[in-house]
C-alpha cells in the first residue's frame, strides 16, 4: 500500500503523479460521441467536458505541457479540442479512472464529492452568466475559473477521504470553524494552499491563477466568480440560508441591479419547509 504524503509538497508531487479521476456520466458520454465519429464537434465535446471539473483539468495540463512557448494560453475548452483534433484528445486524454471506481467503498466521501462538484457546477453557470451580463467578451474562461474552484478539495475527497470525512464531521458538529482552520488543523495545510501550488506545478493558465484567488477580490472578474462559489454554496443550504441576503446584495452591486433581480435571476425561492 503508497504511504500517503505527510506535507504540502508530498500532496502536490503525489496528485501530479496520479490519474485523475473523472465523472461516470462523463466517460460514457465521452465513450458515445467517440463512437459516432460522423456527428462529432467541438462544441458538444466541450460541453460534456466543462461540466467535470477533473476532466477539465486534464485536458488544461495537457494543452500547457503542449503549448510552444511562444503561443498564447489556451483556458477555452472549445477551442483547445480544436487546436488538438478529436484523434488526438480521444488517444491522449483518457476519460479514466472513474471517480465511482476510486471511491468504491467510500459512500460518504463519493456523496460529498458529488455535492461539491454540484456546487462547482452551479457557481460556473453563474458566473458565466454574469460575465454575459457584464459584457465580457471572455466569458468562458470566468465560467472555467468558477469550475476549478474546488479542486484542491474535489481531489482531496478522491485521494483523502478519511481526513476529509473527519474535517466534515468537525464543521457539522461546529458551525462556527472555518474551512481553512480546520484544513490546517486536520491536513497541515489549507485547500486554497494546495489549490495554488497545484495551479503552478501544472502550469495552467496563469489568467486562470488570477481569477481564482481571493487576493485579487477587487477585480470585477475575480469577484464574479467568488460571488458566484459564495451563492452556489449558500444556496446549496436552501433558499432560506441566512447568509443569501448579503449575496444578493453583494452581486446586486457587482451587476448594478436591484436585489430583487438577482433573486429573480438565480430562482431564489423559499424552502418547501418556509413557504
């Protein structure tokens, strides 16, 4: 049995060195479209691909361990499967392992993956939304920042789930810990900490580096996509979660509207348990 990485450094060189997993609904839609040749595009394959935040990842480090030197950094999906070709991408970034594989026997840790990676996927269709609304003409790549978001923790839920069940029972039994004092504490080290060292280890986009941290919270585009995960995660609670009132205040102001039209927006709506 690998020992696991007692530091920092030890979690970025062992998840550099592992398969990342992937979706189940990610392979196989990967494994249909591969199979009908004749009706592939970009389009659709991106699709499938930017709704799984670890394929996503996959195929980024692939276009930047790739990339000449002199050309620009790819962050739009679409784009970067065309640059490749579909023989390439279908023989180079293999939709394997499966998460269901890794996690087998770990339903708890499989359950709240899923969570997180429904949360990863709510707060990219936000943003991009909003990116939308803002007139960004780079949309997509505020859609794939909101994505990555979670990593370090979707990876931590894939390859250690045993510290991540322990911090999750912490904060249930104490609402008031915050996430990064008890990753310290269980870990050695916070999530957005291996967030970062894995962003650089694997050279993605540093456009993507900017837009997922929180240091740069006053940039627009940064704080569309913190808006976003802040939203995702409180609504993940219920529409009646205490904490929603700043967000629809908070992205009132970053899209120069009214609260009541983010509300409208996002479908707010009150609990089945409040209405």
């Amino acid at each position: 049995m690998v020992q696991q990485p007692q530091n920092l450094a030890g979690w970025v060189a062992y998840l550099s060195n592992a398969e990342l997993p992937v979706l189940k609904h990610t392979a196989r839609e990967l494994e249909r479209m591969h199979a009908d040749e004749e009706n592939l595009n970009a389009r659709s394959v991106a699709h499938v691909i930017t709704s799984d935040p670890m394929m996503t990842v996959k195929l980024l480090r692939f276009l930047q361990a790739h990339r000449r030197s002199h050309t620009q950094e790819l962050v739009q999906v679409e784009q970067g499967i065309m640059m490749m070709g579909f023989n390439a991408f279908f023989r180079e970034i293999r939709p394997e392992p499966r998460v269901e594989d890794v996690l087998h026997g770990h339903l708890a840790a499989l359950t709240n993956l899923l969570r997180t990676v429904r949360r990863a996927q709510r707060a990219s269709r936000y943003a991009f939304d909003w990116a939308l609304l803002l007139h960004d003409l780079h949309a997509e790549e505020v859609r794939i920042a909101a994505l990555l978001s979670y990593l370090s923790e979707m990876l931590m839920w894939c390859f250690n789930p045993d510290a991540m069940l322990k911090i999750h029972a912490m904060q249930e039994a104490d609402k008031s810990l915050r996430s990064a004092a008890v990753q310290q504490e269980v870990l050695g080290f916070k999530g957005i900490e291996l967030q970062h060292a894995l962003a650089l280890e694997w050279k993605l986009p540093e456009l993507l580096l900017t837009l997922m941290d929180p240091a740069h919270s006053q940039n627009t585009r940064v704080r569309n996509v913190m808006l976003a995960l802040n939203l995702a995660r409180h609504s993940a609670n219920g529409w009646d979660d205490a904490a929603l009132p700043d967000d629809y205040r908070d992205i009132a102001a970053l899209l120069r509207v009214d609260p009541e039209k983010v509300m409208a927006m996002v479908g707010a709506s009150p609990s089945p348990s409040t209405a």
